[in-house]
C-alpha cells in the first residue's frame, strides 16, 4: 500500500515549506516530510538563534562602552547566559512554532514526520510508509562537518547544534576554523566574556574575501582581544582533565592550545548520505552534493533538489531563490535560472560585512578593465556620529559598461547598505544612477555617490 501525492518534499528547511504552500494553493496535494526540527538550520541552529546572540553581545559590548558615550554602567558588565539562551530560544522557538503551524494548518498538505529515504525514482518511505509522487524536491540541508583529527572522538566537541544548548559561559572557548560561523561564534562568545582562540588553517581568515576585507576583520577581532592563530592546521585533540589540548601543525607560536570547550565550524556536509539516493539513480559530486541543472532539476527527472543540499548556495537567501526558482518555473511557465543571481551575502560580525558581486582577485582573474573606489567607514559621517568606525567601503565597476562588478562594505549598516548596490546591479543600470541619487543624511549609504566620484583605474 502506498499514498499518492501529486508532489513530496523532502525537509523543512528555507525552500521546502514555501514550496509546499504554493503548490497547495494551487491545488496539488502534497507531503511534506521532516525528520527533526521544523525550520531546518535556518530557523533552528543557524540564521535566526546566531543573529540573536549576536545581538545579545553587541548589546553588552555597547553598554561596556558606555563612557565614550556619556552614560556610566554600576559595576562590570556581566552576561547571564542563561538568559541570553532563553531570549535566543524564544525567538528561534517562534519561528520553529510558525513553520510547523502554517504548515500544518494549509489545504491540500500532509505533514509526515519521520526520516525519509528513497525506495525508487517515484517512491519515499518514511516509518515503514511509502510514499508516492511524479514530482519530488529535496530540501535536506546539510550538517556541521567533523574532520578525522586524531582525537576527536575522545575529546568532547560543539558544533552550531550543540552550541545552542550551551547555557554557561566557557572560560576559553577555542574555535576550529577561520570562516563565517566560527567568526561569529568567536565575536559573541569574546563579548559573553570567554577567552576566545581560533584557529584558522589558511594564511588569513575569511580567505575567500579580499586581503584588505580579511585584515581588517582580524583587526578588529584581535582589538577585542581574540586570539587567532592563522597558517596553524589542528593535527590532533585531547581530553586532559576538564580540558581540551588542541595540538597544531605550525611555524609561528606554541604548538598545542589548552582551552576548555571546542568549537569545530570547518564547513558543512550535504545530509544526503542516509536519503537512499542510489535507490532513485540521483547522482552527486564526489562531497555527496546532489547535481542539479540550471533550474535545479537533478539527473532524474521529475526530482530537483533545493538549497545546501545541491552546492549552489549556502545560505537561506539561496534556499529560499531556489524555492522562488522552482515554483515559478513550474507553476507559472517561467524561465528563471540559479545563474541569474548575483552573489551576495553577510558576514554577521560587528560590524558586519556586506558583500555584493565579484571580490577584486576574481575582477582581476577575468582580466577586465575595471575601475575601483574605498572609502574608510571613519570618514563616514553617520558611523562617526555612532562611534562605530571601524571598516571601509569598496566598489568595483566595469569601466565600459559602467556596470557595478562587486561591492564590500565593511562597516556599522554595511549588511543593509550593500542592497542599494546590488538592486542596481540586478537592474543592469550604471553606478551613475548611484552617483546622481540624492540620499537621506545622515545614513551610511548616503555616502555611495561620494565614494564613486573617486573611481579610479582597478589597480
Ligand atoms: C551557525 C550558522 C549560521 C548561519 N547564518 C546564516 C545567515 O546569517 N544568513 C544566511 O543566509 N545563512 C546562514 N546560514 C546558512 C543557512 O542556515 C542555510 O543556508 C539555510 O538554512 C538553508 O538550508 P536548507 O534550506 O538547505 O535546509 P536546512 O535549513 O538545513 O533544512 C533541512 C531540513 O531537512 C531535514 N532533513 C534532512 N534529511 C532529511 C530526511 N532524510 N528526511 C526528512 N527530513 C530531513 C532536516 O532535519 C532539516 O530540518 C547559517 C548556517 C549556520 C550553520
């Protein structure tokens, strides 16, 4: 016996429900199958709990500034991290509650929850169930990637998971890997009061920004008293008494780091090991990302494959564009491609980074002529007024198309500003339409058109 749905979707996470919703308004019956939490990373372990503990610690690092503006604080300030915990679950448990209601509460959707695995290209079972539909959507996600150092099964770990149940403050928290998540996990926890040590394997952190972008992130990280040991690979881990030895691999500095709780943010794993994927003929890369074509439908047809899980993206703006991606394309005859969309994301620091386009090692290895602009965020009136004015602004454009390339902006507002960039980039417009704007003073962007009338050549 199996149950027919015109569609199945596999997970929970940024496109699924979306996905879901809008095949339910048009009158397809539809299974949506989640093994965990609903939400997925996002709304769970990701996007929304980092943000409100980051919001937490800018909050405490403020009113630990207090006297450069003019107000004093009785005593140190000190985080109650048990209250921090349930002002973060409180607000990731709202939008958990909220994707299960909604989904719960539309026509036409049945929700299942239970671990689904593929049986053939057209059937999924889930708790000794089978499932059956002409069209199936995998929005999987993926996992904290845990690398084979030696040791690492005897020396107790966290990851983005488990660091959302941690509830105390670690005296020194050491943090595995220089990127995005471990750079915020590091900032938080420094401002919370740990002592806080990454470690970063490459020559500098953020290594896929610019040189520049990297540097001034390490400096603000270091001014706050992060330590980072860079070019410095972790070669083994071990439990001594209540903590961790972390020994590295490294010309510069002592060879083992002794920190009392571990993060490990070194990437991501696609969950698409346990999904019975050779059951449906649905092939992967050799890092277990399903394949997908421009539209987003894998080898098989009739399965696409959403957000993480197929290594176009890796963030819940991607998802949620595949979502837009598939439905419209489905549902409305579109025509709409993952190669249309400009890249773009933040980096949740404070200040935080925008980021929009090409990065200038990628302008320079296209080999187009280009002009480019910085401008440094202390010279920006509004991050002045706030006392936040560490980071700069850079803009690349094509000097014949007169095209924005690429845009950082690190810097107080710098992940809202970047949108006034991208917008006109998607419109395909000159920056001039940037340069001519009149803006709202005092804002950072209000800033933009000074920074492009001193455009000069891509050096
Ligand atoms: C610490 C951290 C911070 C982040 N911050 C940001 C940020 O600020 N901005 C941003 O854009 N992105 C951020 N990201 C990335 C973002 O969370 C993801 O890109 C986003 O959640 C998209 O995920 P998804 O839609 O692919 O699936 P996910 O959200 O990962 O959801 C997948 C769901 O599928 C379920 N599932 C998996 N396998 C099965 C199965 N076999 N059967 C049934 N259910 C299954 C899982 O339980 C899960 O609920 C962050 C990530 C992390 C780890």
């Amino acid at each position: 016996m199996s149950r027919h749905f015109d569609a199945i979707i596999i997970g929970t996470g940024q496109a699924g429900p979306s996905l879901t919703a809008r095949f339910a308004a048009a009158g397809m019956a539809v299974a949506i199958i989640e093994r965990h939490k609903f939400g997925g990373t996002c709304v769970n372990t990701g996007c929304i709990p980092t943000k409100t503990l980051v919001a937490s610690a800018y909050a405490a690092h403020v009113a630990r500034r207090g006297a450069e503006y003019g107000f004093a604080v009785n005593g140190d300030v000190r985080v109650d991290m048990k209250r921090v915990k349930a002002r973060k679950d409180e607000v990731a448990g709202r939008s958990n509650r909220s994707v299960e209601e909604s989904l719960r509460g539309l026509r036409n959707c049945t929700v299942v929850q239970g671990h689904a695995r593929f049986q053939s290209s057209r059937t999924v079972v889930v708790n000794d169930e089978v499932l059956q539909a002409d069209k199936i959507f995998i929005n999987v996600g993926g996992r904290a990637s845990v690398p084979p150092i030696p040791g690492v099964n005897e020396a107790s770990f966290l990851t983005n998971s488990s660091m959302m149940d941690v509830d105390f403050l670690p005296e020194h928290l050491v943090i595995i890997g220089g990127s995005y998540v471990g750079l915020e996990f590091a900032q938080m926890y420094r401002r919370f009061g740990s002592e806080v040590t990454i470690v970063e394997m490459g020559p500098r952190l953020i290594g896929r920004e610019d040189e520049d972008v990297s540097q001034a992130v390490r400096e603000i990280l270091e001014t706050e008293g992060i330590q980072i040991r860079s070019n410095a690979k972790c070669i083994s881990l071990a439990k001594r008494d209540s903590r961790i030895a972390v020994g590295l691999n490294c010309d510069e500095g002592p060879p083992e780091i002794s920190g009392t709780h571990l993060l490990l943010a070194v990437g991501r794993t696609p969950n698409t090991n346990d999904l019975g994927l050779d059951q449906a003929g649905v092939a992967t890369d050799q890092r277990g990302y399903i394949l997908v074509d421009d539209q987003l439908q894998t080898n098989v047809p009739g399965i696409w494959a959403l957000g993480d899980c197929n290594g176009r993206g890796a963030f819940t703006h991607t998802s949620y564009n595949d979502y837009e991606i598939v439905a419209d394309n489905l549902l409305d005859a579109g025509q709409r491609r993952v190669s249309d969309r400009i890249q773009t994301y933040a980096l949740f620091t404070d200040p935080p980074l925008g980021r929009c386009g090409m990065t200038d090692a990628e302008i320079r290895k296209s080999g187009r002529a280009a002009l480019a602009a910085k401008h440094p965020m202390s010279r920006v009136s509004r991050a002045v007024e706030k006392g936040e004015t560490q980071g700069f602004i850079k803009i690349s454009v094509d000097k014949e198309t007169k095209q924005i390339l690429g845009a950082a902006i690190l810097g107080t507002g710098g992940d809202e500003v970047i949108h006034v960039l991208l917008d006109v980039m998607y419109a395909k417009a000159p920056y001039t339409v940037v340069q001519r704007a009149m803006h709202i003073h005092p804002t950072v962007a209000e800033f933009l058109p000074t920074v492009l009338s001193k455009l000069e050549p891509f050096a």
